[in-house]
C-alpha cells in the first residue's frame, strides 16, 4: 500500500453517476423503503437491552428479513448465508465475486449492525421506537439510520455499479447482531470466517455519523467505551427517614462522592490516567481547521434547554472533547421510586449505570479495571460498593488514506453531494474496526455513515435521512468502482 499510481481519478470519472444515482433511487422508493419499515417495526434490542432476545425471536425476525431481501437481489454470482455459533447473535454474510475485468485477488469488506438501542422516553406522540413513520423524506423508528440501512445501502451501491456496467473486487457484506452490545460475539466470527473473508484491502463500515448532510463525511477516529454498573448499599432495608436521617448516610450521597473519585464534577474532566492520552497533534489541527465549518453543529443544534449551554465556547476544545477525550455518563439509575410515589424513606441502595468514552487509543480493559478500583476501594462509611457488569470495546484511529482513495473520496462525494468528503473524529464506539485494524494492518478504511446532525441516534425520533442514505450508497458504489481500478493497477505493476 502506499504507492501512488496516476490515472484512478480518470478510471472513477468514467462511471456514469447519473445512472447510479437514478437506479439507487429507483430501488430505495420501490424495494428498501418497505422493507424498513418492517424492520424499524421489529422490537429487536440488542442482547444487553433483552437478555431473552433468543427465546423471545425479534432477533430471528430481523435477521430473516434482511437475509431474505439480500438473497432476492439481482447481483450476479451472489451468496447470501446465516452464520450461528452457539449462543451468539447470529450474522449475516453477502458474498459477491469479482466482476469479470477487476484483476487481483484482494476483498473489499463492507459492514453494518442490525441489533438496536432500546425504546427511550421522550418520542413526539405521533412517533414510536417501533412505529415507522414517514415524515418529508424521513423515516422514523429505532434503527433505521442506526444501522438498519447498512444492508440496503452495500447492496443497492453494488447493484447500482452493475447496471452502470462499473467494476468491483470481490465482496463481503458482514451484518452482525451485537454491535450496540460492545460487538462482544464479533470476534469469534471473524476468527471462524477468517479463512473466507480473505485477504482484505478495504473495510468499507456503514454505521458513523455526517457533521452535515451536504457531503460524504469519513470518520478518522471512534472513542473506545467502557462500562458498568455501581451500586451502593447502606443498610439491609428501608428506614424511616426522620428516625436515621444524620444517623444513617445517604446512598446517593455516597455514589455522589465515589464519582467525584473518578469526575470533576465541575468541569467533567475524567480525573484517571487510564482513561486519558496525549492527543496527537493532527487530531488538534483537524479540530482547529473544523471548528467554523462546523460551529453550528456541534452544538447549535442540539435541544439544549431554554438558557442551557454547552461546557465551553470554544468549538475546537468541543471538537477534541467528543473526539479524543473520555466523558462519563450516567445512563441508568436505580433503587429509587418516582417522585410521585416516593415516601419519607431512606433507601437501602442507590445503582447507577456509568458509561466512559474513551479515546480512540485507550486500553478498555485497564480503563475498566482503574475505574472499578476507584469506586470500590476504601468506600465512605464502610458501605457496600460493587462495579461490574461490566462492557468495553476499543477505539480507533485511521491509517493514512492512500493516495488513490483519497482521489476517490472527493470525487464520489462531489459527484453525489456537490462537494468534495470531510473528514472528522467521531465520538461514538465500533469495536469491530479495532478488531479489524489489528487483524488486517494494510486495509485502507472508508467510515462513514448517514446520521446527519439531529438524526438522534440511541435517542427519541431517531430519523433515517433518505436523500443522505442514497447519495452515501452512490459514493459507495464509486468507491468499489476506483478500488477497482486500483486493485487492477496493482495487478499490472
């Protein structure tokens, strides 16, 4: 990798992009549309979320129609299976040969994740995590954007690129179960699938996010992730409150002082080494040079409410926050009734989830390990304090891109957006693309997605943007046409 050879521009603007974009859309309004709305229709959380997702058959369901609409595509040569390994998600895996003039024997991997976030309150009365709704040209309900289109989008792009009589290498469309559960049965499928996977020279993921929706944005970094759960016991049960109140410490009082071990609570800078790196100083000219294209989404379009703000002013420190340094969130909180239903109690425990994003280079495992040992050691009041069930997955941070693809990135984002690609950090987790940096070293990586600012993503009215859905899956098709090229280049040299 990293020899540049002239002429690849040339070969991506022989493709007719024009009959890519039509025929994509001519799919998506007749052939993938419907089918999402079956499939934001299937309560399919993924296993940390429902812990019966075996016995109770979204998860079956989901992965039945998917395979079902791959297998019926009109993609010469393809191959659509479910691959089980006992207990795990099962995945899907798309095989499409090489078309006849695309020499080398080298694989393009593209992927995507069909497991979802679960419900969350807050959705407008006439929307629902499982209720798709279409609204101007978004679809609403979970999983849509995340990532339920990744099967659609690698497909169409490819079925697109064959009616524009384009090339491509050999394919593999990978559709995992598990990824909104750190990816935790990935790793054993990529072990078992190692041998027919191949050799690969793209990695091709389909499930990050757009700073906007007016060009191909490609992902340079993910934060890692770490997890778990703290839980605080004080007493064996609920007392009057009147009677021990000053007797008896709080246990919230308590968890609120074990996270200060690990949090300052005013700022929110993560206080532990393990979970902190130096940041490269590309990764700071990337956020400097980002901040005036994209002050207005970083923070100007999120639902703060009336008189909140953000934790600084300053976009390029907000860039850096997001992208190469830890936060903590606390995304759970039980032992506790609802205000409505609360007497003058004090209660026996207080839990909470606590969720750390992690720089793209962190270890998860040391982070877990520094921050279990924080809270738990010597807790106030001799309490009982535990932190586990726990989750991790690693960060990433891209390769240089090679001369040739990053030709191509522009070209196809002009093509199809009208302006060439960007390039920013994103502040979300997919361990699958650290698993795959290790395990393939000299891949070139394309990460991109279709959550445009506002998509809300794990949230209320999670929305699918199509006209961003359809002109990622027209880059994608050009994309496979220029490494193509590429691969046949090489062949010759």
């Amino acid at each position: 990798m990293g020899v540049e050879l002239p002429g690849i521009e040339d070969e991506l603007m022989e493709l007719d992009a024009e009959v890519i974009d039509d025929h994509i859309e001519m799919l998506w309004t007749t052939e993938v549309v419907p089918v999402l709305h079956e499939y934001i229709a299937i309560p399919n959380k993924s296993p940390s979320f429902d812990p019966e997702w075996a016995s109770r058959g979204h998860m079956d369901t989901a992965t039945e129609l998917l395979r079902g609409w791959a297998a019926s595509r009109s993609i010469p040569g393809l191959k659509v299976d479910v691959h089980r390994l006992d207990g795990r998600t099962p995945v899907i895996v798309c095989e499409i040969p090489p078309t006849d003039d695309c020499r080398g024997e080298r694989t393009v991997l593209l992927y995507g994740h069909l497991d979802k976030q679960p419900e969350m309150e807050g959705w407008d009365d006439d929307k629902g995590p499982w209720q798709p709704v279409m609204v101007g040209e978004r679809l609403y309900g979970r999983g849509g954007a995340d990532d339920g289109y990744s099967v659609f989008s690698a497909l169409t792009a490819i079925e697109a690129l064959h009616e524009a009589e384009g090339s491509h290498a050999r394919c593999v469309v990978l559709i995992e179960a598990s990824e909104e559960s750190g990816s935790p049965d990935l790793p054993a499928y990529v072990d078992h699938l190692t041998e027919f996977i191949g050799d690969v020279d793209l990695v091709i993921c389909l499930d990050s996010g757009a700073a906007t929706d007016d060009q191909l944005w490609v992902t340079t970094s993910l934060r890692g992730l770490t997890a778990g759960v703290l839980d605080v016991r004080i007493v064996e049960e609920g007392l009057h409150s009147g009677a021990v109140g000053g007797v008896v410490p709080s246990s919230f009082r308590i968890l609120r002082s074990l996270l200060s071990r690990v949090e300052d609570e005013a700022t929110g800078e993560v206080l532990l080494p393990e979970l902190n790196v130096d940041i490269p100083v590309e990764a700071v000219t990337a956020a400097t040079a980002s901040a005036d294209v994209l002050a207005d989404d970083v923070a100007g379009s999120l639902p703060f409410t009336p008189g909140a703000r953000p934790v600084s002013d300053d976009i390029a420190q907000l860039i850096l926050n997001r992208t190469w340094r830890p936060a903590l969130s606390v995304i759970g909180i039980d032992g506790a009734p609802k205000p409505g239903d609360a007497g003058n109690v004090l209660r026996p425990n207080t839990t909470a989830k606590l969720s750390f994003r992690l720089p793209p280079t962190a270890d998860p495992d040391l982070a877990f390990d520094a921050v279990r040992d924080a809270l738990t050691s010597d807790p106030p009041y001799g309490a009982e304090v535990t932190f586990g069930e726990g989750e991790s997955g690693p960060g990433w941070a891209a390769p240089a891109v090679d001369q040739w693809l990053a030709e191509a990135l522009d070209v196809a984002s002009s093509e199809h957006f009208g302006k060439p690609a960007g390039f920013q950090g994103e502040g979300g987790s997919i361990p699958f693309m650290g698993m795959l940096g290790e395990k393939f070293p000299d891949a070139q990586f394309v990460i991109t997605g279709v959550l445009v600012p506002g998509s809300n993503a794990h949230g209320p009215n999670e929305f699918l943007d199509l006209p961003t859905a359809k002109r990622v899956t027209g880059c994608v098709s050009q994309l496979l046409h220029a490494h193509a090229a590429q691969s046949s280049l090489m062949a010759r040299t």
